[in-house]
C-alpha cells in the first residue's frame, strides 16, 4: 500500500516457534513435523499443539497487536517472549540473540532491563503500597530506595496516579490498579513492553481512557510494545502491526489498514465484517497516489493523509461530487474521490446473506 | 495335634520342623491347656479354624516363631542401635535441655512484679487490644491469688521454648515442601504419622533413649507432636500464592531469594500465623501428657489428681490449663488478625 515509510528495525524475531502441551512434547513435536494435525494430534496422542509455526518479527518502536479469540494462543505467544514459557521447538531472537541458549542470570537480566510486562489481572503485590508496587522492577535491580521511589513516583504521576502512593493495590478501582500496573511497566524503562489482555478486565469507558493513555505515551516513549487482545477495535486501534491468530497459528499479519482492505481468508472477512469501516480506514490507504486534484465538477477540499474516512465524510457534508486533495505536512500527496472512498466503505466480500460467514465460526 | 499340621506335611516341611524345636519358652494359653491335663486331640471344625497366625503356626511347626518374637525383635533392634543413636541425638539435643532449664530458671527466678508486666505488655504488643490486656491479667492475677502462678509460668515457658523451636524449623521444612513435589511425597506420610500417632506413644522410645531427669526428653515429645501443623500451613500458604502474582514476579526479574522473602513469605504470612496458633495449642496439650515424664507445671498437678484422686486439685490446674489455653489462643489470633487486615489493605 501507500504506507512507505522506511522499514523499522526487527527488535524481536519469533522463529518457526512450536509449543506442545502434554507429557511427551518431544515426540509429540515429531508426529508435528511430519504433518499432523492439532485435531489428531489431540485425539490420538492426546497432545495440546498451543502455537504451530510462529513467525513475527516485532518492530523496533512501534505496537504489535497480537489478536485472537481466547483460546488461539496469544497468551502463551506473548509470555514465549520472556520466556514465563519455553517453546517446545523454534528461535527467539532479542536484538539478534537467541535467548533460549540464555543462562537464568542472563535471563534475569533480560527480564529486569530489556522487558516488563503488564497482566491482564494486574499482578499487583498485595502487601506492598502502590509506589513499592511501582518501583519494584528497579528495587529488584538493587536500586536504593531514593532512587526507585523518585522513578516510580515520576511515572505514578504520569499514568495520572498522584496522591495515590501510600495506598495499597486493594484500595484501588481496576482501572487505577492497571495504571499503577503501567507505572510499574513504565519505571523499569525496559525498551520492550508487554501487554497481555492489559486493558480487558476493564470497564468500556475506562479502557477508552487507558487506550488513549498508552496511545499518548507510546508517542512520547516510542517503545516496542507487544500487545494482545481479543477486542478488535482496540487492536484496530492501537496497532502499528496487526497479528491475527487462529488455533495457534497465524492467519494473517500486517499493517492494519492492509489486512482490512485484503483480508486473507473467510476467518478474516468474519472478523472485520462488524468493523465500523469509515472510522478505522484512513484516507492514505485508499487515496490515489500523486495526482493532483482534477479541478472538475465538484468542490475540492483538503484532507490529512492519516485522517479517517469518517472524517472525510463529515467533510464532503453529502455532496457526493466533492474531491479530496491530500495533505501531509502541507504537501500535496494524492487525491481521493468519493466514489473511491464509498467503494472502500463496502466489506471486500459481503457475506450473501450475512449468514454464511458466521456459520464458519 | 494343631490344625495346621497338614499342611506343613503336604509343603514337606516336617522334618524341619523336628529338627529345629524351637526352645522358646511355653505362652501362657500353652501352659494353661498343659495343666488341665487333657491332652486329647481336640477336631477342630472348618468354623473354629483359626487365622494362620504365627502363634498358631508355631503349635503345628516348632521351627516357626512366635509372635512375641515380633515386639522382642524390635525391642532388642531399638536397644541396640540405643547407643549408637545416643552419640548423634545427646549432643544435638543438649542445647534443648539448656533452653528449656534456661527458661524455667529465668522465668522463676525474676520476681512476679516483672513478669506479669513484661507479659502483659507483649500482649499488647501483639494484639493492641485493651480487653485482651486486661482478660490476660485478671487470668494470671486469679491464677496467683489461688498459688498456680509458678505451676503456670513452669507451663508457659515450656511452651514458648517449644512452640519457639518449632516455627524456627518447621517454617524452613514447609518452605523445603512447598519447592519441591518429591520432597512433600516424602515428608507427607511422616507428618501424617506425627499427627496420628498417640499422644503417649512418643514418650515410649524417648524413655529409652534418654533419661527421664533430663528436660529435652520432654522437650523432643513436644515438638515432634507439635510441629506438623506449621509445617503443613506453611507448604500450604506458599503454595496458595497468587499464581499472577508469582507470574508478575518472575516477569521482573526477581531471584528465587527475593522472590521468596519478598513476595512468598509475606503473602503466606496469614496461613503460617494460623498454623502458629495451631502449633501452641499443641504444645500445651502435650506439656500435660509430658509431665508424666518429669515435665513440670500445671500437668503434674493434673497426674496428682488423677494418682491420688485429689479431685480438687486436677479440677483447679485442669482449669488453669483451660486459661492458659484460651490466652495463648487469643493472643495469636488476635496477632493473625492485624496481619490479615495489613493485607487487605
């Protein structure tokens, strides 16, 4: 598509991972290779296939949204990344090391300064107060106390916690034990975060709240963030780079806007089928590229590159003839007009009669 | 002719069973059966055939031993490796017996007018609670005016040193069990025996083993009794630990050390103050069994009423024994509770 920006950096590289539950991962893993399938594998060598041939590379700086329904493996995907689980067979790479041959200090440290992670259930320790919740991963580290409660109280302010220090976890709403969960993330200045179902548990209006909280701090941090969750507008959302996950392997990954416009198979076209189209859709991925605005019939109106359509609908007011020129930093990028615009509103294959899609599920 | 006589006969074993009469001196029953002379053969029916029994095998087969060979056995196994295990388990245990007469010199020796106080403001240190301050003074108060004041320190001392003990190693067991699933297979049944076995049961080898002048006989009855439920609680507590909170821990980087000592140990600190509780009540009720065996305080008044059927005096240390107990009680979980409430702050 449109979106040329230059490559980012691989931070983390997820290679042909497998993860087997049972007793025997090792000869389940064997009947894998030769091909078998998760469903036989379960019925006659009673094996659980958790995640079948992973390969992701996370992006440096950018949010990774892993997403599936419960049960597609993304939860064990995302706690591979530090390792809570080993893989029955595959490659982890951060910054070009494979952390599988890792001892368990270098582990520690891997864990202590390269990653934190945030948990769908908080993970709060119940007994300390909510800055020695915050300043943990640094008093882990052996940091004097002066020095991780200055952190932790910088970062507390920040997710909008202050005054809230003395106070333990269980006095907290979820949504502020989430904030103080993030602060905790937040303190131990990892590079790479992640976030496992963080913002879930939550009420709508507040994961509104923590959503735009991440979106505001992910423009200011730039960190590697790898996120998951079930919720197809927050991954729409939040993401940089959309992986979609079925019964533990990948159906699709990509840039957001791609996976919409070209979903890669009927599981993928069910997913997105409910999606409100004009508000996730932006006007660079279904623009036309350098043309200038052809000045004939209707009005001509500029328009930002990363604006959605649902903006540019408010724009045109129904004038159907109306043409958008494009604008990114005051440059003429490409024009969109509405018949394009209208036709990218309408799903990619509208499921007949709006049954036949589901019956898949 | 016993019952089982066919048998060895059909196995062909009766020549060994001639050739080796066993020289074992006659049971009673034989004795009794020989006196009233009728040596008659006496057909047993299919009903009355007793259980194979080595008694009963030995009527048929003199080579077979008799019961009594089983307790004798074990009594001379005991009796002779005594000594050996004496070497190891004297020095261990020396230290026990000096705790313990420690205490009770201590104990006894300062003055009523500082260890009433000193009691009393440990309480409140613990409890911060005025009703169980004054509740544990007017019981030491009414136990003094009646003269049980030094039959109950005696008590208290003896429980504290054990109870002390026994969390020292019975904390650092369950941590040991909570780590690892072989080592709890292991240690289960032997607590499982622990708990079980009667009270009084401990104090049979012990006899043997050391003598009966020295305090850390009862010492060692105590705590074997007494330990199992901090053991247990303590395995238990850790195990209990929020798994997400453990998952969290991890995902930081901590150490098993920090681990343990900053997320485990605290967050099982309820359950491990429960089985406390459960451990001192224990150890009162085996201080009394223990004076038996020269254990000192309220319990020897108990055996004196039970011996010399002095109903008052077993009734009034009984009573005593009711208060200290209720103390004890109070006292710690009144501790538990401001531990809990900490917790769910």
């Amino acid at each position: 598509m449109t979106d040329q920006n230059e490559t980012p950096e691989t931070r983390v590289s997820l290679k042909q991972l497998y993860k087997i539950f049972g007793d025997d991962p090792e000869t389940a893993m064997e009947h894998v290779r030769n091909g078998l399938s998760k469903a036989d594998l379960l019925d006659q060598h009673n094996h659980v296939l958790g995640l079948n041939d992973i390969n992701i590379d996370i992006p440096d700086g950018k949010m990774t949204v892993i997403m599936g329904l419960s049960g597609s493996g993304k939860s064990t995907l995302i706690r591979h990344l530090n390792l809570l689980i080993r893989p029955t067979d595959g490659e982890i790479e951060v910054d070009g090391e494979n952390i599988l041959n890792y001892s368990e200090a270098q582990l520690r440290t891997l864990r202590q300064q390269k990653m934190s992670m945030v948990f769908q259930k908080f993970g709060l320790l119940p007994h300390r107060t909510v800055l020695e919740n915050a300043g943990m991963p640094l008093a882990v580290r052996g940091f004097s106390k002066s020095e991780w409660a200055e952190q932790a109280r910088k970062w507390l302010n920040r997710v909008g916690l202050d005054g809230q220090e003395n106070q333990h976890p269980n006095q907290l709403s979820g949504g502020m034990q989430q904030r103080v969960g993030l602060a905790r993330a937040l303190t131990s200045n990892a590079p790479i975060m992640l976030m496992d179902e963080a913002f879930s548990a939550l009420d709508p209006l507040i994961r509104t709240d923590m959503q735009n909280l991440l979106l505001e701090l992910q423009e200011e941090l730039q960190k590697t963030v790898v996120f998951i969750t079930h919720d197809l507008d927050e991954a729409l959302k939040l993401a940089d780079k959309l992986v979609i996950l079925k019964d533990g392997f990948i159906v699709q990954q990509g840039e957001p806007q791609r996976i919409l416009l070209e979903p890669a198979d009927a599981y993928v076209e069910e997913f997105i089928t409910d999606i409100n189209r004009a508000r996730v859709l932006r006007v660079r991925s279904v623009m036309r590229t350098g043309a200038d605005p052809k000045s004939s019939s209707g009005r001509v109106e500029a328009i930002g590159a990363d604006d959605t359509l649902e903006s540019a609908l408010a724009k045109a007011k129904g004038d159907t003839s109306v043409c958008f020129k494009v604008e990114r930093g005051g440059k003429v990028v490409g024009q969109l007009d509405m018949t394009d615009l209208v036709r990218a509103l309408v799903p990619s294959a509208p499921p007949e009669d709006g049954n036949t899609a589901r019956k898949v599920a | 002719m016993a019952t089982y006589d066919t048998l060895f006969q059909a196995l062909g074993l009766k020549d060994w069973c001639d050739s080796s009469a066993s020289s074992a001196p006659m049971s009673m029953s034989d004795l009794v059966s020989k006196s009233s002379g009728d040596g008659a053969e006496q057909q047993t029916s299919l009903w009355n055939t007793p259980f194979p029994s080595l008694d009963t095998l030995n009527d048929a087969c003199p080579a077979m031993p008799q019961s009594r060979a089983v307790t004798k056995g074990l009594e001379e196994g005991f009796l002779n490796i005594k000594d050996s295990l004496k070497v190891v388990l004297d020095p261990a245990t020396q230290p026990l017996s000096w705790m313990l007469d420690g205490a009770l010199y201590a104990m006894l020796s300062t003055p009523w007018w500082l260890v009433i106080p000193a009691i009393l403001m440990i309480v409140w240190a613990v409890s911060r609670s005025a009703g169980l301050v004054a509740f544990v003074a007017v019981s030491f108060g009414g136990l003094a005016f009646i003269d049980q004041y030094d039959y109950a320190i005696q008590t208290l001392s003896i429980i504290l040193v054990c109870a002390f003990l026994c969390v020292l190693i019975g904390v650092p067991i369950g941590i040991l069990m909570s780590r690892s699933n072989g080592l709890r297979r292991a240690i289960i049944p032997v607590l499982d025996m622990l708990q079980t076995l009667p009270p009084f049961v401990y104090l049979i080898p012990l006899i043997f083993l050391f003598s009966v002048t020295e305090s850390k006989l009862f010492g060692i009855a105590i705590i074997l009794y007494a330990i199992v439920p901090v053991v247990r609680l303590t395995d238990l507590g850790i195990r209990l630990v929020d798994k997400d909170v453990i998952e969290a821990a991890d995902a930081f980087g901590m150490s098993r050390h920090q681990k343990l000592f900053g997320v485990q140990i605290p967050l099982a600190l309820p359950n491990i103050m429960a089985g406390v509780n459960q451990t001192i009540m224990m150890s009162l009720a085996m201080v009394v069994i223990a004076s038996l065996v020269s254990a000192p305080g309220l319990g020897v008044l108990v055996l004196r009423g039970i011996r010399n059927l002095e109903l008052g005096v077993g009734l009034v240390a009984g009573l005593g024994i009711v208060l200290l107990a209720v103390i004890l009680d109070r006292v710690t979980k009144a501790a538990l509770a401001r531990i809990n409430t900490t917790h769910q702050h």
